[in-house]
C-alpha cells in the first residue's frame, strides 16, 4: 500500500531518526508517535492482530509510516502537522452514484493497547507494554504507577533460574527465605503473597509456587495497594505485587531447546513449541515441557525433582483473540540449606557445612490449573474481554525443626509435617468503550469478577505433641525422617477438616481521559464484596458478607513524547476473620499509597527510566480483643512506609545493556517499636555487553552485583538482632548464534556467606530468627544453552 500524500507533507521535518524494530503494529504505532513526535489516532479496524515491517534510519515520518503498514490494508492521513489519522483502506464502490462499502468513521486517540499476547515483545532489557496495571496493556510512559519490569532478555542474559532471582532487578522489591522453600516476595516493605498470573489473581493464602523459567515470557511487579485488581487474599494488597505473564500460542515458529548442568548434579532441560496449525495461521499453539532434578544441595539436602507440563491452544482474527490452556506441575524442592544463632548475634551462626536435618527434609507441591483468555473488538469502540483459571494445590511439607537453641549446640528438635490442599478459580468479564472527540477522550472499562476459594483438609503435627525431643547439633547425628517420629495422635491433634467455599465479587469501574495532548487521569472503583467465616462468641458458625469500596485516581502530564510527570493514590484492604470483644467481626486492616514520579524514554527509545518517591500508610484499625474463645489474635503494629526508587533499563551504546535499581526506604511501626525484615536500601546492577567488532562478533560478557544494608530480625527471646549488609557478585560469558546459544555463568562469585531475609511467618511455623538463618554461602557455576531445531 502507498500512504495519502498529505497537505501537510510539507511541514513534516525533513528528516528524524527512526529505529522501530518488526514487532505488533500497535506497538510500532507507539513507538511511530514517540520518535516522529507525532499523535496517532486510529479508527475502523483494529491494528493489534497486524504485524509492523522494521523501519531504521532517517527519513520523513510519512515515509516511515508507509513502511510500518505495507501489507496491513491500512491508510495513513495528516489532518495536520502534528496528527495523523491511520484507518483501513476505503472499498472501491459498486457504481459511481453509491457510497464506498466503508463509511468514514470517526477518529479517537490511539486507545490503550488491550490485544492479548502483545507483552512478550519487549525487544532488550526495555520492556515495551506494561500489562497489568488498570487491567489494560498500555505504554509505561502513559501509566500514571511505577511498574518493574524484567523481560525475557534480561531473564536469559542473568541465567535467571526463579522468580526470586528476577525479582531483584526491580526497585522495591526482595525475595523472602521461609523454611519451606517455597517462594516469596516483599514489595516495598510487606510481603507480597502469590500474586498474579496473567492479571489474574492466584492463591488466597499466598503461598504456593511458581512455574519454570522456560515457561515465563516476563515478571512484572506493581508497586503499591492492588486490592483494585480483585485481589483480597492475605498480605497481597499493601505494597504490591507480582504478576507472572506466561509465554503464549503465537503463529510465528519456535522450536527451541534449552539445557543447563549445574556443579552439584543440577540438570534441566526444557522445550518450548510454537507455531501455526493451519495455513491461514488463525490456529497456533504453544507447549512448554521442562524438568529439572539435582544431586544435592551445597549443604547435603537431596531429592530435588521438578517437572512441568503446560499446552495450550489459541485461535486469532482481526478482531478476535481466544487463548486456552492447561498446566500441571510437580515440584519437589529440598529444605534450603540454612544455619541457626548459638548466641545473639549473627557471629554465632553454625557452621555453615553442617547439616541438621534429614537429608530428605523437602517440600512438594502440586499445582493444576486450566484458563482461558478471550478477547473481541465489536467495532473502533467497543471491546469485549474475557478471563478464567481454575487452580487445585496441594502440599506435603516434610522436615526437622530445631528450637531453644543453646551456646553449646543443645536444641530441642522436632519432626514436622504439614499437608494441605486447596481450590480456587476466578472469572473476570470487561467490556471497554472508546469514545470522545477533540480535547476530551475516553477509555472507559466496566467489569464484573468472581472468585471461590476453598481451603481443604490440612494437617500440621509436630512430634510428641509438639515436646519434641533433646538434640546437639554437633553431636546428634543424622535425624532420621520426620514422618517415622510422628505418631497418630499428633496428626488428630494438628487436624483441621477445611473451610467452606469463600466467596469474593466485584464491580469495577475505569476511565482513562486524555485532556489534550499532554494531560491523563486514570480514575478506578472497585466495589468489592466477600464472605467471612467465622463462628459467633458461642461456637456457631457465621458466615457474613461484607462491601468495602476501593478507589483509585491517577494523574500524568507529557512534558515531552518522551517524558512523564505523574502522580497517584491508591487504596487496599485486607479482611480478617476474628471477632472483637463485641463479639463482631473485626474490620478490616486499611492502607493507602502516595505516590510521585516521573518517567524518562532515553537514547532514542531504547532504554527507560523512572524515578518515584511514596510513602504507604497501614492502619490497624481493630484495637478490641476477646480473652475467652476464639482465642485472642496477636495484631501487628500499623506502619508507615516511605521510600525512594530508581530504575533504569535498556541500552546505552551499541551491545551495551543496563539493568539497574536502587531503592532508599524506611518502616516504621505505629506503636515505636523497630521494624524488622526491612533493609534501609537495596541496589541491584547487571550489564551485558556484546562485542561489536567481526573477530569477536557473538560473543559478550555480562556481570552485576546485588546489594543491601543492613536490617533488624527477631529472636526467640523477644529481642532484635543486627543483620550486616551484603553484596552479591554474579558474572557469565556467552555465545550467541543465529540458532544457538551457550553461557558459563559464576553465582556469587566472592564466595560469600549470603544470608537471606526471613519471613518467619510465611509457613506457620512462627520461628524466630535464631532457629533458621536461610544461608547461601558457596560459589556456584551453571553452563546453560539454548538451540533452535
């Protein structure tokens, strides 16, 4: 196709230096309006189904934009200098005396993009689209939130082997050691719980387990209270949270083959298909298939066995997208190598070759899961979208745990196993509008979510009722499993039959408002509803419903194309189910976020940069507890939280990539006591660099350091402890062909002893500080490759 010679041609710039690699069109489109400085509006058939040629060098923004849509069918037209109006190519009439077939429709702002499958295009360490904030796919530059971003590029250049490993790459946020090994985060100084997947909220409880690598396309981390998601689960709504943004059916080819072998027997391979299942490429699937086993982990824990399955099927038209899948995972994870206090200061740690447990000590989960994503574009206006998974867990937490701890190694041990099963799904339905002229434009959402959750038949026995049993680490010997020390009477004891499906509901509102060129307000309400259960003062069960509404307001000015002010506040909420000594239910926990910031394209589009300033403020706001049954509750002081962050990511030179985040925060609880698990500042900085010349074209060297300060934990005798400040030095070489690739990678390289921060809380065990230290404290290699068959 030939774009319209414009009247305006004349005005354009002579030239301006383009660099929009082939990607979705609506992304390219994006990228179009930021270099050439020019707003694009769209109208009639939508773009998010197109692909973009790669258009690279100097030319006028109308030659650059014939290029982006030969083949698409679309037409370009200046209503002005600075705007441009793309839309389909008009029909040829029947007869001269009738109308074309397709009416001139009316033109709007190029809207916020919502086509599935768009995030994963992110081309280096920039991501492109943020995905889940506002429950829309939009451009980071036009949303008024600080979002972290780890794309696929920067999870292969780091050899990214969990989320917790990508996780440090973003401002705010930190993984969390637990006994059990299962994962966890803390954003911006409250744990994160599991988060979403694919926008779509998972666990009630938060904890569960995450998928491999070979599976993820991305990691996002919203910063701040996300109850507006339709996320009201425990610790999920006060800081922030994560959402895992799968890798999904795609009609471009993939056959791919990844392998890694680590030093203590570690090995994974994984195989990643892609590709169309008929000729016009409206069917295409994908089919993740990886497993993982090692020997032992550094300090001798075994039996390390992890497999995952995962297909799925999408159907694709301009105007239609439907995604379904099906996933199974079975991960069976050692407990992580740790140490314990022999005093009250991190310098009386145990050796850290010596191993307290059964070798065996391990956690398993199972995870199922079934969804569905569904997308259709009625017209220019009206979009209807559609989203479901169904998620069944189980866990089998198997292992010792050592309490009293003395200066001479004696402890009393106790054997521990913890089973649980849950169920939950969750069903979300959008309908978006885009309307308005001129000054004022509108994308206004309206959706309606509903989620179920069961919690099932559990156990958590401790051996001899929980006496346990005398023990010398130094002396002891090997334990012998967990399982063979417990009795009967100890599962009767930690029984519970489960709980009643939990109901959640919500409404949500949204409008987007473009004000002019420069000026945005997003504005969001949730009217959120959810079940209770608990039991009235005599023992019945009660089961109250309850509303609490939830509202958003962001603003954002473009000072340029390429910079944002903006500024938000944003509200959460979590619901308890105790009873007050009023015998009603207690209300629940409120927090709310300030946030400011801005945001900067740099370097020709090719890397980012956001700097943001908030302060979290949690309230408590139950102070009335019953002495008699239930029991009384042991509430956590409210909080204030307020940081500073900078994040940066993209490229630099040419072969160079950045990837760097700094955060300066500070807690502090209501009632003056000192806040612990909280380091004052985090630095995280990776860089890749790819040699340029021809001799050593392919090959590159990449390096980073993670770092933070010093932080407080809690001992068993009530007391804090000081933990130092560490840093942690990763480091790999690699090669990369056109269908190949290998990296050899070094894993703290200092060979320091990494002590983690610690959640004592996150697997109902309650230890304290002293009883386990999660320790990392050896230099590791991992030879990883990829190959395309």
């Amino acid at each position: 196709m030939a774009g319209l010679a414009p009247a305006y041609a004349a005005e354009q710039p002579a030239g301006v230096r383009f660099d929009i690699p082939a990607q979705s069109l609506a992304t390219a489109l994006i990228e179009f309006d930021k270099q050439a400085n020019v707003q694009v509006l769209t109208a009639g058939q939508t773009v998010e189904a197109l692909r973009s040629h790669a258009v690279s060098g100097t030319l006028t923004p109308a030659a650059a934009l014939t290029r982006l849509l030969e083949g698409t069918n679309l037409n370009f037209e200046f209503r002005d200098a600075r705007t441009v109006v793309v839309k389909p190519r008009a029909v040829a009439p029947i007869q001269s005396s009738k109308r074309s077939l397709v009416a001139e429709t009316a033109t709007t702002l190029l809207p916020p993009i919502q086509a599935i499958g768009l995030v994963g295009k992110d081309a280096g360490f920039m991501a492109d689209v943020n995905g889940g904030p506002g429950r829309m796919v939009s451009d980071p530059l036009d949303v008024p939130q600080s979002v972290g971003v780890v794309t696929q590029s920067l999870l292969q250049s780091e050899q990214v082997q969990t989320i917790a490993d990508a996780i440090r790459n973003v401002a705010g946020a930190q993984s969390v050691g637990g006994t059990s090994g299962l994962p966890a985060f803390d954003v911006r100084g409250f744990i994160a719980g599991n988060g979403m997947t694919d926008g779509m909220p998972n666990h009630v409880s938060g904890v569960g387990d995450y998928p491999p690598m070979v599976a993820v396309e991305r990691v996002e981390v919203l910063k701040g209270p996300q109850a507006i998601l339709g996320d009201t689960s425990a610790d999920n709504n006060f800081g922030g949270l994560i959402d895992i943004v799968l890798k999904k059916p795609q009609s471009d080819p993939i056959h791919r083959l990844t392998v890694s072998v680590g030093e203590h027997g570690e090995k994974q391979l994984g195989v990643d298909l892609a590709g169309p299942l008929n000729d016009a490429k409206s069917l295409s699937y994908r089919l993740v298939v990886n497993g993982d086993v090692a020997d032992r982990t550094a300090q001798g824990m075994r039996g390390q066995r992890n497999r995952y399955v995962a297909p799925s099927i999408g159907w694709s038209t301009p105007n239609t997208t439907f995604i379904a899948g099906l996933s199974w995972m079975m991960n069976r994870m050692p407990i992580p190598d740790h140490t314990v206090l022999l005093g009250s200061s991190m310098g009386t740690a145990s050796p850290p070759g010596l191993l307290m447990d059964n070798p065996n000590d391990h956690t398993s989960v199972e995870t199922r899961r079934a969804f569905y994503m569904f997308e259709h574009r009625f017209n220019d206006a009206w979009t209807f979208r559609s989203r479901a998974q169904y998620v069944r867990e189980s866990i089998d937490l198997q292992r010792w745990v050592m309490e009293g701890i003395q200066p001479s190694g004696d402890a009393t041990a106790l054997a521990q196993q913890i089973r649980s099963s849950d169920t939950y799904y969750t069903v979300q339905n959008d309908l978006v509008a885009e309307f308005g002229h001129g000054w004022m434009q509108h994308t206004v959402m309206v959706g309606f979510d509903y989620s179920r959750i069961q919690s099932g038949n559990s156990v958590n026995a401790f051996s001899n009722f929980g006496i346990g049993t005398p023990y010398n680490i130094f002396t002891g010997g090997a334990l012998p499993t967990p399982t063979s020390q417990l009795s009967p009477d100890d599962y009767a004891n930690g029984y519970s039959s489960g709980n009643p499906w939990a109901t959640e509901t919500g409404l949500f509102f949204q409008d987007q408002v473009h004000l002019g060129d420069r000026l945005q307000a997003l504005l969001a309400w949730r009217r959120a509803t959810y079940r209770l259960n608990t039991t009235y003062p005599d023992g019945t069960p009660w089961y109250p419903y309850r509303v609490r509404w939830v509202p958003n307001f962001g603003l954002l000015y473009k000072l340029t194309p390429d910079i944002s002010l903006y500024a938000n506040t944003s509200n959460g909420f979590q619901p308890y189910t105790d009873l007050g000594n009023n015998g009603r239910p207690l209300p629940p926990s409120l927090s709310r976020q300030i946030e400011a910031g801005t945001k900067f394209d740099l370097f020709q589009h090719r890397a980012r940069l956001t700097v943001a300033a908030y302060r979290i403020m949690l309230d408590h706001s139950y102070d009335q507890f019953s002495s008699k049954p239930p029991y009384p509750i042991v509430p956590g002081p409210g909080q204030s939280n307020q940081g500073f962050e900078i994040e940066y990511n993209g490229r630099v030179a040419p072969g160079l990539d950045i990837s760097s985040a700094y955060t300066r925060a500070s807690v502090h609880n209501n009632d003056g006591t000192p806040a612990t698990g909280q380091p004052q500042q985090l630095f995280n900085l990776w860089a890749s660099y790819s040699f340029q010349g021809s001799l050593l074209r392919g090959f590159g060297v990449a390096g980073g350091v993670a770092a933070r300060s010093r932080s407080l934990g809690e001992l068993s005798s009530g007391d804090d402890i000081d933990i130092p400040g560490q840093a942690r030095v990763d480091m790999n070489v690699f090669y990369r062909a056109p269908r190949w690739s290998v990296t050899l990678g070094v894993k703290n390289l200092l060979d320091r002893n990494l002590y983690s921060p610690y959640s004592p809380t996150l697997d109902g065990t309650f230890l304290p500080l002293d009883s386990f230290v999660p320790l990392d404290n050896h230099r590791t290699y991992l030879l990883s490759g990829t190959v395309d068959f």
